[in-house]
C-alpha cells in the first residue's frame, strides 16, 4: 500500500463537509437582501452541494458570490470564496493556481484580523505544500491553523486539522503518533453527520493496519468506509475507498475483486475530472495487469504518464517511469529501459536530497575530531611529562641559574604546544569545511553520470545487445565521461581556490586577448547550432584582477549563453566603464530559453540542478557557483536579467585599471 497515494488523497478535503440542504432554497437566499455575511455560508453551501458532483456548477455559484461581494466591498466574503476556489484547483491538479487563491485569501483574512478564515487559508495552503511534497511545509501550515482553530473553539476546523496532522506522520511512519491524531478526529467526526472527513478517517485507519501487516483488519476499515461514501456527495472519498480496496485485495492474492475496486473508481475519476486521483488509480491497475498483459499495462502507464505531466506531479511520474523501465527490463529491451532510467534519474536528481551525503560528511568530521582529541591526550600526557622532569631536574639542580633555565625551556616549550594545538585545531575546521562541500558536490555532480557508466558497460558487453545498440549505448557513454570530466575539472579549479596557499594573484591586464581565445574554442560549437557571436569589447579595454580567474568566468558565460540558445540565435557580449564606481561591468545577453523568476534566486547556489542545453547539451550545474566565488574574491559581484522564453543576460563586474 502506497502511504504517498492515501496521503494525497485525504490532502484534497474541504473544510466543511457536511450534507447541505437543497440548492433551490440556497439560490432563493443568495439572491434575497440578506446580510452579506448570511450569503457567504450559502455560497460556501452551494460550493460544497456541487463540489463533487458538478465541479462546474460549484465554480460558477462561487466566482458568482466573488462578483457580489466585490460590489459590496465585502473582503471577507472575497477571501472565504477565493480559498473554497483553492480547494476545487487543487483536487483538479491545478496547484499554482490553488496556492496563488490561498495566499491571497490568507492576506485579506489577517488584514480583517478573521481568524477562522487565516486558519483555513493556512489549511488550503498546507494541502498545496503536501501535493508538491513538501511535507514539513505542510505540517507548519496545519499546526497554524489547528492553533488558530483552538483559539476560537471551532471543533469542526480542529476535527480537519487532526486529520491531516495524523497523515503528516503517518507518511513519517510515526504509526502510533498518526493513530493518536486520527482517534482525536474521529471522536469529532463521529458528533456529526456522515460526512467526506469520517469516511477518509476510516480509511485512513485501515491505511495503519496495512503498514503494521494486517491487511483482513485493514480489509474491514476500508469496506466501513466504501458502505458510508457509496453516495453521490462522497464521490472523492468513495474513489479512495474503493482503490484501498483493490490495493487490500491484491495484497491478499485477489487479483479479479482489485481490479473490480478499480475499475469502479476509475469510471468515478474520469467523471468528476480528478487526474491527481485518476493516475493513481491507473498506477494500479497496471500493476496487476504487467504480471500477465504486459502490453495492456504499457498502455495504462502512457495514458497516466500524460496525464501527469499536465499536472505538474513529479513524483508519480518517477513511480510511472519505474513501472515502465520494470515491463521493458522482462522484455529484454533493454535500450528503452536504459532510456527510461536516465529520464527517471534526472527527475529524481531533482527531488534527490543530499542527507546521506551528509551523513557521510559528518561521519568523517567526526572522526577527524577523535583523532584530535587522541592528539591532545598525547600531548597532554607529554606536557606532564615535562613538568615531572622539570621537577626532577630542580630537586637535582644545584644553583638558581640552572632552576631558572629549566623553568624558562618548559615555560616556551608549553607555549609552542598551545600554538601548535591552535594551529592544528584552525587547519582542521579549514579542513572540514572544504571537505564537507567537496562531498556534497561529488554527491550531487558526480553520482548520476558515474552512476550511470557501469550499467552503460554491462549492457554493452551484453550478447544480446545488437550493434546498434551497441553504438548508440557508445555515444552515450562517451557523453556521460564527457560531463564527469567538465565536473572534476571545475572541482579540481574550486579545491585549489580552497587550498590554502594558492589562489588570488590580481594584476593589470587586457581583456581582449582572453574574450578573443575563448570565442575561439566556441566556435565550433555556435556553428553547429548556426548561432552568431558578436563581441562588442574595446580592444583597449583593460581591468584589474586575477586574469586566471576572469578567463574562467567568460568562457563558463559564453558557453552556458551558446548551450541555452537556440539553433540561429545569437549571443553579444559588451562591457561599459562606470566611472563613479571605478568599475567595468561586462555582459553575455543571449536570446534563448531564459529563465523563470523562481530559479533566478538559486541560480549561484552550491550544488543546483542542472538542466539540459537546446541540443540537449548536458551540465553539471557548478559553473555559476564557481563564477560567483571568483567575481567575489576579484572584488565584483554577478547578477542575471531574464525572462522564460525571451532570453537572460549575465552581468559581472571587475575594478578599472
């Protein structure tokens, strides 16, 4: 059973989900001269009425209450829709849009000073934070809004809020701390009407009972839960039912009622318009059929695969490209498999944390300090040493000039040790910290095309590869020591920056002769891609600095600008003098892919992700990083101006000569 998939679906509740009267007396009163505040519970029961059944309907009566209450300057109104609009994007796969509504109705709630609405903004965001997997995000919205919830003794709110809190540690495998939180919300949920909220807890606590092995308990939770949501309004909280049971029954060997689960619940997702819940339904089902209709499951896989790519949802496209890479390696293709894995390899690189890493880091530091203290305790006990003889040698020594000679030796010897100790105790912090950043790089950089070579070599030494395979894995091979030179290159440049000893040597000097050189090694590439280089540079121009570390820059701008533009662009590179700040500021603009607002912030960060060229030049996303501890170091600073489609310029700047 897949904790992710449960996990997602119970994020997609509402904040209120109790059965509503009939919508005919709900439109008599939002039309009639009721205050402002009675319309907005009948927007929000509207809303709630048509949610699952008519998504449309429930969108129309909401942006409908949004216009009235804009007219009546209501911001309360406005804020409570706009969140309840939040809800109906994020159960649909639209989850920018979803946090873009809560962020600003959580604006408009504390500018009211509404504390239910903050609470339930903070509910909405956390939902879109645990769709994006971004779990600890997640828990610090809902502890904020079960805080606030308790704060005005809403039960209904703090009965949601344990919910989600119960599924934050159920993901966290914190079983028993989940069953604390999930008994707490169904003694709530068990005040009130049948309603979304006690089916999904029902579920929720068969989901427990799955981890823990006991799938004919779990069995039971999931049938109590299909009983009371086999009705209209419970349409999303019957999709989780009836995949639990099919998930239940395959686990227990039951392969013709799982699929009966899921096929009920798919004809439900492709009603009500739910792609986050229909891919996981598909996911499934491919999994039973790939053990005896391969072909049946690839074509379930393609169709979620397009799917969630549409939405947005990395992770289920990492888990539909396991199953895929799995139905390949029992056919023995093995090139589409190995295809495939490297897809999957840079979508997980992406959400790859560098923990063990770390681990490994930490592990070596803290080696490195037992060492030390081993040290100290030598020269400790060689230091008492000393001081015995030193005694020894008073109590022999006959005559103060002698006493004070030994004195004296023992006096400067101690102070050598305590510089030496301070001495060693500085190098290894240097030391440390150089090493930390060296793993983390290796552990980043490194790991996916190294990682990748011996598979490359085992499929090519494999009988049954063609020689066409053979070939194509060839190139590939090639490419992938291709990028792990590039990235020891740039590793071994930023270990001898690091070192102590070697580095900064500023001088005077031209800039022309070193702009011209690496045009000259770009070339062939601008070529190929039929892209022009114009270098607009005075070739009088000369500047102050490491002339090591200024070739390094332009020639890592120049060819991030050629690897991002497309095939006929073109890329110019400038400079101009500021005279009140004594500086040159030198430019690469090109006109490629640019790059968004979000990755502007990150993009001189250690150890980013890096992307793919236009002619799927690959990187390894240390360049940038490099170039910004260099400029640093020279006495400028880098910055970037860009936009997504229109192209991005590079500035940094060095001082006059």
């Amino acid at each position: 059973m897949k904790n992710s998939f449960i996990f997602i679906l119970i994020f997609f509740l509402p904040l209120c989900l109790w059965a509503q009267e009939a919508p005919v007396n709900l439109i008599r009163e939002v039309n009639s001269s009721a205050p402002d505040s009675v319309k907005r519970d009948r927007f929000a029961e509207l809303f709630e009425y048509y949610q699952f059944s008519n998504p449309d309907s429930a969108s129309y009566y909401t942006n409908l209450g949004i216009k009235v209450f804009t007219e009546h300057k209501y911001d309360i109104g406005i804020a409570y829709l706009t969140s309840l609009l939040g809800d109906l994007d994020a159960a649909q796969g639209r989850i920018a849009l979803a946090r873009k509504r809560h962020a600003d109705a959580l604006e408009l709630f504390k500018v009211n000073n509404y504390k239910r609405g903050i609470a339930m903004a903070h509910n909405g965001l956390g939902i879109t934070e645990g769709r994006k997997g971004n779990y600890d995000s997640a828990t610090m919205h809902f502890m904020i809004a079960l805080q606030t919830y308790e704060e005005i003794h809403d039960q209904k709110g703090i009965m949601l809020t344990y919910l989600k809190l119960g599924v934050v540690n159920d993901i966290s495998n914190q079983l028993d701390k989940s069953l604390e939180y999930y008994s707490k919300s169904l003694e709530l949920a068990n005040k009130q009407p049948i309603s979304n909220t006690l089916v999904n807890l029902y579920n929720n606590i068969g989901v427990i009972h799955a981890k823990k092995g006991d799938l004919k308990s779990a069995l039971n939770y999931f049938k109590i839960a299909y009983e009371k949501s086999d009705k209209p309004q419970f349409a999303e909280a019957n999709i989780t039912s009836l995949t639990n049971l099919g998930l239940a029954y395959d686990g227990l060997g039951d392969q013709k009622l799982a699929l009966m689960y899921f096929n009920k619940a798919l004809t439900i997702t492709k009603d009500r318009h739910l792609p986050d819940q229909y891919t996981r339904v598909v996911l499934g089902i491919a999994t039973i059929e790939s053990r005896t209709n391969p072909d049946v499951a690839m074509l379930h896989l393609v169709d979620a695969l397009d799917t969630v790519k549409k939405i947005g949802q990395r992770v289920l496209e990492s888990e539909i490209y396991g199953q895929m890479i799995e139905i390949y390696k029992k056919e023995g293709n093995y090139k589409e498999a190995f295809n495939l894995s490297e897809i999957r390899n840079e979508i997980d690189d992406s959400l790859y944390s560098l923990s063990k890493t770390k681990e490994m880091a930490n592990l070596e530091s803290a080696y490195q300090i037992q060492q030390y203290n081993e040290q100290l305790k030598e020269l400790e006990l060689q230091h008492k040493s000393n001081v015995m003889q030193r005694n020894v040698v008073i109590t022999i020594a006959v005559g103060l000039l002698i006493v004070i000679l030994v004195l004296a030796y023992s006096y400067k010897r101690t102070i050598r040790l305590n510089k030496q100790l301070s001495k060693r105790e500085e190098e290894l912090k240097q030391s440390n910290n150089v090493k930390d950043r060296l793993f983390s790089i290796i552990g980043h950089d490194l790991r996916g095309p190294v990682g990748n070579i011996p598979v490359l070599l085992q499929l090519i030494n494999d009988p049954n590869t063609t020689e066409e395979d053979k070939s194509y894995l060839m190139n590939t091979l090639i490419g992938h020591s291709k990028v792990s030179l590039e990235t020891l290159d740039k590793l071994l440049m930023w270990g001898k920056s690091q070192i102590k000893g070697s580095g900064f040597n500023p001088v005077t000097f031209n800039a022309t002769p070193y702009l011209q050189n690496n045009l000259q090694l770009i070339k062939s590439i601008a070529d190929q891609k039929n892209i022009t280089v114009t270098n607009t540079v005075s070739g009088d121009l000369s500047v102050n600095g490491d002339p090591t570390h200024f070739d390094f820059i332009v020639r890592n701008l120049i060819s991030n600008a050629v690897k991002f533009t497309y095939k006929g662009g073109a890329v110019v590179i400038n400079a101009e003098r500021n005279s009140l700040q004594g500086t040159v500021v030198f430019s690469v603009k090109d006109n490629g892919v640019g790059i968004d607002k979000e990755k502007q912030s990150a993009l001189f960060q250690p150890f980013g992700i890096s992307t793919m060229g236009t002619a799927n030049e690959k990187g390894t996303s240390m360049g940038l990083m490099l170039c910004k501890e260099f400029i640093v170091e020279n006495g400028g600073r880098i910055w970037v101006e860009s936009e997504q489609g229109k192209g991005s310029t590079f500035f940094f700047s060095l001082k006059s000569a």
